[in-house]
C-alpha cells in the first residue's frame, strides 16, 4: 500500500469512514475512538489518519503528526475527567502489536500496575 492509505489496513477503514466507530476526538490529522475490547475504564485508541506502520516511522516521516497525536491523547484524558493515564505504542508483534497502523493507547480510569506485563 502507499503511506496515507492502506487498502487491507483495518484503522485506514476506520479513519476513511468505511468501518465505524465510537469516535472521541479528531484533529486536522489524528482521529481518537473507543478500543473494542476496552483493558480499563478509560481505552482510547488515537490514530494519525495517514498510515504509518508504527510509532518510530511516524516519528521520521511526520513528527509534527506524532506530536498532534501525543496532545489528542492528552486531550482525551482531560476529555474522559482522569488526572493519570498512560499512553502506549506497542511496537512489534511480541511487544502486543496487531494493527501495524500506529496507533497510541490511552488507559486510565483505574490504578496501573508496573511493570506491565
Ligand atoms: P495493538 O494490539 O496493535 O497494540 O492494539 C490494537 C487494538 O485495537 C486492540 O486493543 C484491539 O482491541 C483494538 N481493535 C481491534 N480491532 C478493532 C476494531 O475493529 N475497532 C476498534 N475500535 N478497536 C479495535
Ligand atoms: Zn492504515
């Protein structure tokens, strides 16, 4: 696929409208929604609408997007009335990555552990 739109990328459907979801927030190139399967009172997923297949390629090719992103995320947080949250960018398969579209996870609304699992 070419960098803004991946045809078999299940989040470039999400951010194109064509799967829904329970969108939070958007920004002019971020877009946050509702994890399917939520791992706390607080799971949003915040997205960069162009596709980049994870955090560092995001970083090289549009840090001002990531940056956008890491505010939304933050946004999100205050949105959801949570003063701590933590903010997750899985990065390869073993480390819990199944969406190779970059994708940061805000959890919060309980107490986190540490280390994470
Ligand atoms: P990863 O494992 O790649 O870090 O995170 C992928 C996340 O996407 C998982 O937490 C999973 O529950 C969520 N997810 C997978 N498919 C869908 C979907 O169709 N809609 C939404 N809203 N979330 C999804
Ligand atoms: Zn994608």
């Amino acid at each position: 696929g070419t960098v803004s739109a991946d045809a078999d990328c299940l989040f470039c459907k999400i951010a194109g409208g064509q799967i829904p979801a329970d969108v939070v927030r958007e920004s002019e190139h971020t877009l946050a929604f509702r994890d399917i399967s939520p791992q706390a009172p607080t799971h949003v997923l915040v997205i960069p609408r162009e596709h980049h297949r994870d955090v560092a390629s995001l970083a090289a090719a549009a840090p001002g997007t990531l940056a956008e992103l890491v505010r939304e995320a933050a946004a999100v947080a205050a949105g959801e009335g949570i003063e701590a949250y933590r903010l997750v960018f899985n990065t390869g398969s073993e480390a819990g990555q199944s969406v190779f579209h970059v994708h940061g996870h805000v959890l919060g609304g309980r107490a986190m552990t540490w280390p994470p699992g």
